[in-house]
C-alpha cells in the first residue's frame, strides 16, 4: 500500500506494476505491492507520498513508541523522510498484551513542498509484499523494504506448525485495514479520512476497509479488486468462475503461438519420463508436467504475459554441442520457472491465498478440489498425448509443498490453514448495502483473476458505486494503462464524466 499526498486532480500514475493477488501485512503492510512506479508530467506536479512496509519484528517491544519520524534528506528533485511505526500483531487484545509487528514508512516529496500540508491517497495494491528498490530519483518512486518480512528463513523460527499457523491468521485484509487505521489517526493531520486506491487484491481489502473502517475514507477506487462477499468459504465459487477464463486465455495463448503447442507437449513428456517424473530445480525442488501448468499464474492473465511464456519456451532446451548429447531442458529456462513463482522469496503467498475466500469455513485445498472436476482437461500428461496442455491460473494445490523446496517446511502448517474453519469475517453486507462513501471502480471483462460475474455480483451490493466496464484492459489495466484508468475513476467520483 502507498499513500499519496497531493491534489488529488495533479496525480498522473504513468505506469504501475503490479504484483497479483494476495496482499500480505506482514511483508508489505500497507505495503502488499511488488512495486509502484509513478511519472509525472512535464510542469511540476505538487507530490507527497507516504510507501508503507510492515513486517514481523521481534524487537518491537512492549514499549516502543507508536511512532518515529526520521530527518528529511534527498534524492534527485526528491525529499524523503523514513517513519517506524509498532502496531499491535493482534489488534482485539490490550496493547500490552498484543506481540508487535513493525511497519516502515518512506514519506516522498517533491522538491521545496515538504511543509505543505496536503490530501492523502492511499494506494493498496496485489501481494503478497513484494520489497522494493528504493526511490533515487522524481521520474518515478518505487516502494520500500526494510521492514521485516515473513521469509521461508524467517518463518523457521517458529518451533511447530501450529505456532506459525497461529501467528499467520493475523495477516489478512481485516488486519490490513486495522494498521492503516492505526496510521491514519497518527500520520493524517487531525486524523482526517484518505482517498484509498485499490489494486487486485489491494480492491479486496479496501471493501474491508469499507465493510468496517468507513469514518477512515474519502472516496474508493478499485482496479481489477470487487471481491466475492458470501459467507462461509466462496473459493469454490471462485475457481470455477475462473477455471472457465483460464480455459479461454489457454485458447487465446495457442492460437497467437501455435507452435508452442507441440513444445510444451513435448516438454511435459520428457518430465513425465525422466527419473522420479521430473528433473530438479536450481533450488533443489523438482519441475513435474503439473509444476509446469504453473506457469499460467503469472503469465496468461495480464499484458505481456503471453510473450514472456512464449520466450521463455523458445529458451526451453541446451543446444546440442556435442554430437550425441542427451537432450535437457536448459538452467535458463529452469531458473526462469522459479522466477515466475517466487514463493523462494515471498511464500506467504502459497501459506495464505485461499484464506481470503474465507469467513467462517474452511477452504479444504478447494483449488485442488475443483481442479478435478474438470476430468481430465487439466491432466498434463495425458493431454500431451494428443491435446494442447493447459496451463493453471491463479491456484495453489497441496503437491506445490512437496514439490518446490522453498515451500516444503511450511507443508504441516499449510495443511492446518486450509482445515482452519474460525476466520472471522472480512465484509459486511449490510454496511455496504448502506455506503455513502464515493466509490468508483474499473471491472475488467476478460479479467482472468477476478471473475467479471461475480465482481457484478458484489458490485451490485455496494450502495452509490459506479462501475466502469471495459475490454480494453486486462487484470494489469492499472499498469498498462499509462494513467488513463486512474484518471478515468476520479473523473467518475470527480462528476468530470456523464452518469449515464
């Protein structure tokens, strides 16, 4: 998540980029984004941003101030000064009797406008907290990462599953939007509401935030981000809505390469017959023909993704230099599939994205579990015998903790999440049936990630929000766009375009 300070008509996000999915509060807090990127047009342009990170800190004790405000210092036509807040890890117990979890915040602005009091947006964007490099220069600003993150080092720590299961329940949007209230009484001058932009599952968790934290918010915008509200556990409902759009995005992929048909058939059958029904991974986890179908997280649901899938198949395997030379799929290509998942770096990710779909149920692996009711269409090797191979989307399946060594020490207590029935609700119909906070959002109608019908569906419960429904982008719109969909939101909440 970041916040912007400034009049909010002078804001123009050129490009974003965007990390899918789950938001994390411990790795980014308000920080759930792999990274933000804005440029601004030619004339000088009044900006002061505020990029929250979170993370589990163990020296946070029980009395460290709320907050610490560092000394301003510069970057090109930039200034920047770093903020340290501790906030409750759980935030229903006394403060004294809450562990701490630490988030740090970089406050950018521009050149002599550091004392210039001004509005604040809040951008809340995909996960799960992706860290940044840092800002050097006013072309463009990225998010931060020196708050502690959950690693697959870090987590280790924890003596048993059930000790790390207990301490993750506290990092989901109900938790996300208790830390930004907690910042915003203490950053916001008189504690005043902020303009919150949300991206993909940063959308998610601002309907939380309208669910249950109203009083904190000025306007919403959401991006590719209207969640399913139902009760009990919608994450089947979900992946079947989503499976069908994954089925399409497969077709769209083959026909613009459909070369690559017969490649990654044959890719999938050399891993079907190598030693132990795969080969091993750089890190020491192993690639399966159903590992491979992974790829479509990342790669069949926002612009450019095709191309890099494609690129990476034309890299699929070693020359053959020597004559004779068994065939072998190449380190690039393998080291390039770890990229694309990074659960090495980020495996919160894995740990916690069917949670989401949960309010007092269970999720019970559903991705797994609606999987196989698609017979065998998604069943790599037997598809390689004669059918294109279908690749996944955005799904995590039991196998991934057997099969991807960053993940392997997190099985038994990834086992335990998808059994945790007592996840307390994050939406509240009935308060958004009654909203009267200006909301605006872009539904994008081939968005592979979050289903345009059941977005309809949600939208249909929020009172006073407007949609703006488009093909011309897909789930990454808010990147792609060069600013062009944020600006059409707050001309929607601005009354600069037509009701009707």
């Amino acid at each position: 998540m970041f916040a912007t300070h400034a009049p909010l008509s002078l804001i123009y996000p050129r490009q974003l980029a965007l990390s899918q999915s789950l938001s994390a509060r411990t790795v980014s807090l308000l920080g759930a984004t792999k990274f933000l990127r804005l440029s601004f047009r030619r004339r000088r342009i009044t900006v002061r941003t505020i990029t929250f990170m979170a993370g589990a800190n163990s020296n946070a004790g029980d009395f460290a101030p709320d907050h610490i405000a560092g000394k301003w210092y510069s970057v090109p036509d930039l200034r920047l000064r770093d903020h340290y807040f501790t906030v409750p890890l759980d935030h229903s117990l006394d403060r004294g009797s809450s562990s701490k979890i630490s988030v740090f915040a970089r406050e950018v602005v521009a050149v002599g406008k550091d004392d210039q009091p001004l509005p604040y947006l809040l951008y809340l964007q995909g996960g799960p907290g992706f860290e940044c490099p840092r800002p050097t220069e006013a072309s463009g600003w990225r998010g931060t990462g020196l708050s502690t993150p959950l690693t697959a080092s870090s987590m280790l720590q924890f003596k048993s599953a059930e000790g790390l299961v207990d301490y993750l329940k506290h990092f989901r949007a109900d938790n996300i939007v208790k830390d930004a209230e907690f910042i915003r009484v203490r950053l916001v001058p008189e504690a005043g509401p902020w303009t919150v932009l949300g991206q993909s599952y940063g959308g998610f968790c601002a309907v939380t935030y309208l669910s249950f934290a109203p009083q904190g918010l000025k306007q919403v915008l959401l991006t590719g981000g209207i969640p399913p509200i139902g009760d009990g556990c919608t994450a089947d409902t979900v992946y079947r809505a989503c499976s069908e759009q994954v089925i399409k995005q497969n077709e769209k992929y083959y026909k613009r390469y459909p070369q690559d048909i017969e490649v990654v058939r044959e890719v999938v059958n050399y891993l079907a017959e190598s030693e132990g029904g795969g080969v091993l991974l750089p890190s020491g986890g192993v690639l399966t023909p159903r590992g491979l179908q992974t790829l479509g997280l990342s790669c069949l649901g926002s612009s450019a993704g095709f191309e890099r899938l494609h690129y990476m198949f034309e890299g699929v395997w070693d020359p053959v230099i020597v004559p004779g030379a068994p065939k072998r799929i190449s380190y690039y290509f393998l080291k390039t599939f770890e990229k694309c998942l990074s659960f090495d770096t980020n495996p919160l990710y894995a740990l916690l994205h069917e949670s989401i779909y949960c309010q007092g149920a269970s999720s019970r692996w559903s991705a797994n579990r609606i999987r196989s009711e698609y017979g065998g269409k998604f069943d790599a090797i037997n598809t390689a015998k004669g059918c294109p191979v279908l690749f996944m989307g955005e799904m995590i399946f039991p196998w991934m903790f057997d099969e991807l060594h960053a993940l392997k020490e997190f099985k038994d207590a990834a086992h335990i999440l998808a059994e945790e029935e007592d996840w307390p609700p994050v939406y509240d119909t009935a308060v958004l049936n009654n909203n009267t906070v200006p909301v605006a959002a872009a539904v994008y109608y081939e968005d592979m990630y979050v289903n345009f019908k059941l977005a309809m569906e949600t939208a249909s419960q929020i009172a006073g929000i407007r949609l703006w429904i488009t093909n011309e982008y897909m789930h990454s719109g808010l990147r792609d766009g060069g600013g062009q969909v944020f600006e059409h939101l707050m001309g929607m909440l601005n009354g600069k375009k037509p009701l009707f």
